[in-house]
C-alpha cells in the first residue's frame, strides 16, 4: 500500500473500474473532472427479445465520484460546486468510498444523491447566495460514510437505487425534485402598499369578487428554505395588484326538508389577511355565489342567466332554492375531502312553489330517460324548458311512478267507451333548445267505474318502453308506439290514446280516438268527445 495520496487515488480508482468490469458495466473515465464525477458507468440494457428492436431499454447510467482512503474516515467532503453539478445533471449521482488497508484489501461505502443530499446541497447553496458568496469551489459539503453506507455488492446496490427512484422516469423525477424541494412554504415574500383600499378590499380580491387594486408600492424578495434572498427580485413604485384565484375542488349540497337533495360541483376560494388577521371564503357552485365572511355571516347571491344552456343538476338547484319558504328552508352545506361543512340555511319565499315543484318532477322525468337510453348528458336553458313546461310536464306525467287518473264521457246511449282495458298505452314527444325528447309508456289499469255520467279510470305507476333524447332525433316515437300496440295487444285488452299530448288537450270538441293494432279487419274506433287527465 502506497503512502502518497496521488497513487493512493488511482488505486483506488481501478480498483471501482475492475468491479465495473467483473460485473459488466461499462466505465467510461472522465480526462477532465471538472464537473464533480470521475467516471460515466453504464449498465447492460436486458435482453428483451419480445420488445421491438427501437424500443429496448439501452441500459441505465449513472455518474461516479471516487474518493479512495488509507484511513477509516466516517465523513468525506467534495466542493460545493462540484456536489451542484451533480445535483444538476439528469443522471443518477453517486460518491463512492474505498477504503484500502495494508494487506491490499478494499470496502466500498457509497451514497446516492438522492433527496436528503440534494436538499442539503440545495440549502448550502441558497445559504451562500444569501452571503453573497460566489466562491463556491472552496466551500465544502461532507456527507456520512459510516457503516450504514457499506455496500458489499456495490453495482447492484447502485442498480437498485436507480430503480427504485424512478427507472426510466428518473430524470424527470430528479428535475422535479430539485426545481421543487424548498419551496414547501412558499416561493418569496410580497411586501406592498395600498393607495387607498382597505383590508376587506384585500380579502375580496383574494376571493376574485373585486377587479385590481391601485398599489403605492410592490416589492418580492424570493426565499427557499426559510432563507431569504439579500435584495427583493422585484421592485416598484405605483402600478396594480392583480390576483388570479385558485378554487380547490368541492361539493355544494342542497337539502330541502321533506329529503330531496341536490349536489352541484363547486369550487372553494380562501383568502386570509397578514397574520391570520381575518378570514373569508367562497363558494361557487352552478347559480350559486356563496361569500362566507367572520363570525359566520354568509350571503348568497343566486345568479343565472335564463337563456344559457347549463347541466340539468344547475337547473334542478334553481328550482330547489325557488321552491323554499320560510317554513321550508334549504339547508346548504359543503363537501371537501369527504368531510361536510353546515354553511347555512336559505329561503326564497317564491310565490310560485308549485310550478317549481313541477319542474323538479319534470327535471327528474328528463334523467330518467338519459338514463334509460344511456345517452349523453344534455344542456338545456331555463327559457327552453319554461317556453315548453306544458308540454314538457306531460312527458313527465307519462313516465311517472305516480298514478294517472282519465275522466270522459262515453259514447252511445249508457255505452261504456273502450271496453274493459287492463293496460293503457300512450306515447308524446316533446322539443327544448333543439333536442327531442320523447317517450312510450304503458301503464295497468287498476280502477274502471262510472260516476254518473263520467267514466273514471286509474292507471298505476309507469313502465317506460322507448325513449328518445337527441338532436335531430331520427328515432320515429310514434311507429314504436304503434309497435306496441301490436305486441301488447296480443296478451291485453289494450287502451292506446296515441299522444297524451293530444289525449288531453283543452280543446272541447276533442274525440279520445283509440289505437287499434294494424291488422286485417280492424279499425281505429273513437269514445266520445272530450277526455281529461288529473
């Protein structure tokens, strides 16, 4: 064993080149280590027959720093600039030790810059720029050679480091890492200056409810670590303060007293004056704008514009608010992370709280179809389905799971109409916004008696059979209906109106004509003028 530390060096240095050697790996010596590695090692890539020739693995490879000793030393150190150049590189770091002893013997210890390292050269850095040092060839950096770091398989280890941080994604996890560690608590410090506005101004800002402030004064001095930087990166005098908010993703729940509920995806905005001073949130959620202030004051503020296409959960969360009183408060809360937060309660005291009602039925009739036929969600505006609510509350008393009551007079001297039918069908179309929407429908006939003059018969719960929502629709709802005449008459004695559009329009002189199936010998018989449905 050599006692000069130069000869000492190049032992220890082929001694790491014959290990590459014995394990296959290529090392390639650096002439000129400049940069902080004496050596570019690269492993075998596997052999991947299955694997097409231009998307095989070419190996890993990594960067090698060798430092050799006659001493059981625990730390080494290498210069600051040199542990930057290798926190820098896209390629796996590693400082490996070899100690050598009098019999000729060697142990390798080794590090991977890794984590731990980087963000201890990183901090080290910072620090230095904070000094105002730009020596950084003479500062040092030691890390722990100890017996935690004894590597016996020293290029398997090395193997299985790279591996374990990333494989063929570590470069980009690397990059990741280094732009990103540090800046845990945030990337600088804002100092400014209003011209006129107040603290509320700020947390409204903060909230995205008001528009840029006029500023005095802006400075931001960067920081890392908790270090700061010694001048401000930005500095001016005048000008204006714009913050763009960054809403965290939530739920708004909608809940009425008698159990109906409604969910709307929303998005959470805080802002929180220096120090923790004071606080507000905000939630934004369809027609919703809820600003939750100190001490558990909340406004709501419920914004639509009536002509614009918007998801049917927004407009069943309108009808939902419209049709709360003051006896029947909506109970608002809010869902973040699997966690519910009471907001508050909410009243509307709309006069109209039946035609709300009505267009709730008639929101849940529309998803029931979406859901029947597995279509696509669907837009509409509140003017379409308002323009349409008649026709649209129709379509929605056909599918129901409520009962359907048909009064009429029948026809002929004491006749009794259509028979004895066990089985009502019928069928309507209906178009919002340029999308038709369009059903057939069957339902039992549970009750058929006289009163007085009238017939009254009561129909149980819908069974949907066709449905149809779609632009320019092409499905004819009509000739499905028709095909169900035919089929079911085959088994009921069935009582087919045709469209319940017509079946019970307000025209006096209406006849109840009845469908009859298309076969040889039968026509289409009517009842007698004017049938009604409750």
């Amino acid at each position: 064993m050599t006692t000069d530390f130069r000869w000492a060096g190049r032992e220890g240095e082929k001694i790491f080149s014959l290990a590459c050697s014995r394990k296959m790996v290529s090392c390639i010596k650096a002439d000129e280590d400049d940069c902080g590695w004496d050596f570019i090692i690269q492993y075998q890539p596997p052999t991947l027959l299955h694997v097409p020739t231009d998307q095989r693995d070419t190996g890993v490879s990594a960067l090698v720093q060798v430092k050799a000793t006659q001493v059981d030393a625990a730390r080494w150190s290498i210069s600051l600039k040199n542990a930057l150049s290798l926190v820098n590189s896209p390629l796996p770091a590693f400082i490996v030790r070899v100690a050598l002893d009098r019999e000729d013997a060697h142990q390798f210890r080794a590090i991977h810059i890794w984590r731990p390292e980087i963000e201890r050269i990183l901090t080290a850095a910072r620090r230095a720029y904070a000094q105002g040092d730009e020596a950084l060839h003479r500062k040092q950096i030691s890390f722990d050679f100890g017996q935690a770091a004894d590597r016996p398989d020293l290029l398997e280890w090395m193997r299985t480091e790279i591996e374990v941080a990333g494989g063929r994604d570590y470069a980009g996890i690397k990059r990741t890492l280094v732009d990103t560690v540090g800046f845990e608590d945030g990337y600088g410090t804002a100092s400014f200056r209003l011209r006129t506005s107040s603290p509320d101004a700020l947390l409204d800002l903060q909230l995205g409810l008001i528009g840029p402030l006029e500023l005095d004064y802006f400075s931001y001095t960067p920081s890392r670590f908790g270090i700061r930087a010694p001048e401000p990166e930005i500095e001016c005098h005048g000008g204006k303060l714009e913050i763009i908010p960054e809403g965290r993703d939530a739920r708004l729940k909608l809940r009425a007293p008698d159990g109906r509920q409604q969910f709307l995806p929303a998005k959470l905005f805080s802002g929180i004056l220096p120090g923790g001073r004071r606080s507000r949130a905000r939630v934004q959620a369809g027609c919703f704008d809820i600003v939750i202030r100190s001490r558990r004051r909340v406004s709501v503020k419920l914004s639509f514009d009536r002509k614009k296409k918007v998801p049917l959960d927004t407009l069943a969360a309108y009808a939902l608010a419209h049709r709360s009183h003051r006896d029947s408060p909506l109970t608002v809360s809010l869902i973040q992370e699997k966690q519910q937060h009471d907001i508050g309660m909410i009243n509307m005291d709309d006069h109209e709280t039946e035609s709300w009602a009505q267009l709730l039925l008639n929101i849940d009739a529309m998803k029931r179809l979406i859901a029947f036929e597995n279509a696509d969600p669907i837009h509409l505006s509140f003017h379409d389905v308002r323009r349409q609510f008649a026709g649209f509350s129709i379509l929605e008393a056909l599918i129901n799971d409520r009962t359907l009551r048909m009064e009429f007079t029948p026809y002929g001297d004491g006749g009794s109409g259509p028979g004895k039918p066990v089985m009502f069908l019928s069928y309507t179309m209906v178009e919002l916004g340029g999308v038709r929407i369009g059903a057939v429908a069957s339902r039992p006939v549970v009750r058929d008696e006289m009163i007085g003059e009238r017939r009254r018969m009561d129909m149980g719960p819908a069974r949907l059979l066709h449905a149809c929502v779609d632009e320019g629709c092409v499905i004819d709802i009509r000739e499905l209906y028709l095909d169900e005449v035919d089929r079911l008459s085959e088994t009921y004695d069935v009582m087919a109106i045709g469209d319940l559009m017509m079946g019970i329009s307000d025209e006096v002189d209406r006849e109840l004509i009845l469908d009859r199936p298309r076969l040889p010998g039968h026509a289409n018989e009517a009842a007698s003028p004017r049938a009604s449905a409750a």
